[in-house]
C-alpha cells in the first residue's frame, strides 16, 4: 500500500494486522478493492455492533442529509437531537428504571472518559481515581494515566492513578475487594481517598476479562460506604455487546457515571455520551465541551438504531444465543487440542481464547486473515484471540467464520507439535 507506507504516520496499527485494501462493507462481511470477501469477527473494535451499513440507517441518513438536514450544531438543540434523546429516554433508560441526564461530550471514547473523571473530581474535590490491572479507557492524557499497560501509558500520563487488582487478578480464589476495603478502612494505607473508581465490567483490550456479578456489587457497595463515584466505562461492551444495552444491568448495580461512545451511533460515526446521576450534575454552562459535540448525524442514526433494535428483548435474546454458539464450539476446539493450552471467556458476543503463547494467537489470526476471516488480539502481550461480531450475524456466517477459525487453530497447532518433533525426538 505505498500511499500509506509513504505518507502515513508510523503510529497506524490495525492495517498491519490486516494488510489490504478494502472498498466497501454490508452486513458482516468486508470486501476489498479486488471483490473478496472476509467475514468480519472485529467489528472496527465493536464500534459495528449492527454491522456495517446497516440498511434502515442508512435510509435515515440519507434522507437527513437530503433534506438538508443540520450537521455541525455544537449544542443547540436540534431536531435531531431532540429524537434522540427521546428515544434513549423512552427505550433504554425508563424500561430499566434508571434516572440519568445525558451530556454529549466531544465524539470519541477517550473524551468521555476525560469527562467523567473531570466531573468526578469537580464533585468530590478529590485527585485520585482508581483504575484496574489491565484496563483500557483510551489514548489521552488522563484516560492513558488511567490505562493498565505501561507500554501504552508515557510520563506526562495523569499521575494521581491507583491501581487495583481487578476480579481474578490474583487467581480464582482471592476476592480483590478485600484489598479494596482494607485500603479504604485503614487509615495509615497511603491511599487518599479516591473521587471515583473507574471499570470495565468486561475488559476488551485487557484479554476479555470478566467481572462477577458478586464482585461488581461488593465494589458498588464500597463506592457508596465511603462516598466514591463509580464510573463505568461501557465504550466497547455497552450497545448490546455483553448481551443487555448496558453491561453491568446482569450485576444489577447502577453507576453514578456510565460512558458511552463506539457503537452508540449504531453506524461507526463519532459518538459519545455522558450519563450522569442528577445530583452529580454541578457543571456551569460551557464548562466542558468540545465543538463535535453535536454530531447531528450521528444523533440521526443513533435513533434509528435504537428504534430498530431496542425496542423490545429480540436483540439481547440474539446476542445470548449467538454467545452460547461461539460457546460451545470453542469449548470442542478446546477439548480437541488439548484444554491446557486455551483458556475461554466472555459473555454476549465478546469472547476470548486464549492461546498458550502470544506467538500462537498472532499466527493463528493471520491464517484467519489469509482465509477470509478479520479476527483480533488482545491481552496483556496479545495472547488473547478477541472475538467481536455483529449482534445480529447470521447464524450461517458466525458459523463459517468459527470454522475458519478453527482450522486455522488446528493447522497452527499441529506446525508447533511438528516444531517441538525433532527437539522431543533428541536423545538426552
């Protein structure tokens, strides 16, 4: 791609991984320049949970841009604002009983997060917010202080971070909030106390890591004991993609903050909202914005996807049923190749295999790549193959593309046993 390679900043990451160049998307299916196919198990990172132009949005769009429908507003209120809100508050939030005010922060994830944390502190006076082991909240200043990997993190990351060990960090029989609360009530710990904790309820990019309902009310119930505002950050597994619109409503906990961006728009376009309690409501006029803060049509699409798909359970129900199918196939692919070396988590349409090697997971997606397939890594070193398609794939495709996965399990599999062959064969 000498266009790219010539002029194109080094920091580009996904087109590496998948080195090609693609014209065009529908469904759950991208095609390249040339016509092929590959089957899509990445979902731009799930910001396409409904997969990629999906039609009934795109009528919406269309016709709103052929009306001359506004597009830059900051925010006035417009009308398609208005539709959107009413929406969000007639599908989503009354139905689960949940009082929030929505601020439309600038349009990316990472500008939500900075948001919260920026509400956070003003609300409580404190600094610190405490973040996970293995978590990722984005690429700014304050949200990479509060991302887990030090390779991503640089110096000039916000520096009043403490980090705890998230859920099954410290192995299956050791309850986190232990330390948590042993922090919190001893005095002479060394940790102020903090404005905010900040979570994901499933860690994507940490190595789809998983939060027990359990887990997740004891630390609702530390936050509130010792006045600290929880923050979810649902970016990447809200929308549906762990099965209910907002990841933690199987826990049944309510945060006091929830951030909301990627497949909120329903269309890949630039989206974020802020949902705040309303006693944690205390900015003054202008105090946080940011000038895309009024993606008109975003909000467009973002109606349409909710209208279409949240109206009643029928996508949930989906998504679980798709979830169980990626299920039980991993767990045969697993049995088949020796369970001691693949780990398997998730929930929704979010999964994780883990591989007994970051080397393994990578060559393994890049035979998937080769035969049709978009699959990611994640994890602490990639060692994590990420699994994130469509809520609403077909049935037949989610299939084919396990099967391609599968294969390209097996043909790694058996290169590494035939790798290891003449080693084991050596005389002592």
């Amino acid at each position: 791609m000498q266009p790219f390679e010539d002029c194109e900043s080094q920091v580009r990451s996904y087109c590496r991984h998948f080195d090609d160049l693609f014209a065009r998307g529908k469904g759950s299916i991208l095609f390249n320049v040339d016509g092929r196919a590959f089957l899509d198990f990445w979902s731009s990172a799930g910001s396409v949970n409904y997969g990629h132009n999906p039609e009934r949005l795109k009528e919406r769009l269309l016709d709103y841009l052929q009306g001359d429908g506004l597009c830059a507003g900051l925010d006035l209120h417009t009308v398609a604002k208005a539709s959107f809100i009413q929406a969000f508050h007639d599908h989503i939030l009354r139905p689960r009983k949940l009082d929030y005010r929505l601020q439309f922060t600038g349009p990316t994830g990472t500008s939500v997060v900075e948001s919260a944390v920026k509400l956070a502190r003003k609300f409580t006076g404190r600094r610190v917010i405490a973040a996970f082991t293995n978590g990722f909240h984005g690429m700014s200043s304050t949200s990479l202080g509060l991302t887990g990997n030090r390779l991503q993190r640089q110096p000039w990351c916000d520096p009043h971070v403490f980090r705890l060990p998230y859920d099954g960090y410290l192995g299956p029989d050791t309850d986190t909030m232990d330390f948590f609360e042993k922090l919190l009530t001893d005095a002479s710990s060394g940790l102020d106390l903090p404005a905010a904790v900040i979570l994901e309820t499933v860690q994507c990019e940490g190595g789809i890591n998983v939060a027990r309902a359990q887990w997740l009310h004891r630390l609702r119930e530390l936050t509130r004991q010792h006045g600290i505002l929880l923050i979810v950050d649902d970016i990447q597994v809200g929308c549906g993609r762990a099965g209910r619109f907002f990841s933690f409503e199987d826990a049944g906990i309510k945060p006091d903050l929830v951030c909301l961006s990627k497949s909120l728009s329903g269309y890949g376009l630039p989206l974020s909202v802020m949902l705040i309690a309303p006693a944690l409501d205390v900015w003054s006029p202008g105090e946080d914005n940011g000038t895309f803060r009024g993606n008109n049509l975003a909000f467009v699409s973002a109606t349409e996807a909710i209208c279409q798909y949240w109206q009643d359970g029928c996508l949930s129900d989906g998504v679980q049923a798709r979830g169980r199918t990626v299920l039980v196939h991993l767990t045969a692919l697993s049995r088949e190749l020796g369970a001691q070396h693949f780990s398997i988590r998730g929930k929704g349409l979010v999964w994780g295999l883990e591989c007994h090697t970051p080397q393994m997971a990578r060559k393994v997606a890049g035979r998937c790549f080769r035969d049709g397939l978009l699959v990611e890594t994640a994890g602490c070193s990639g060692q994590v193959l990420k699994i994130m398609p469509a809520l609403n794939i077909p049935e037949a495709s989610l299939l084919e593309g396990l099967d391609i996965l599968s294969r390209a399990l097996r043909e790694e599999a058996y290169a590494q046993a035939m790798a290891l062959a003449p080693v084991l064969a050596t005389p002592a």
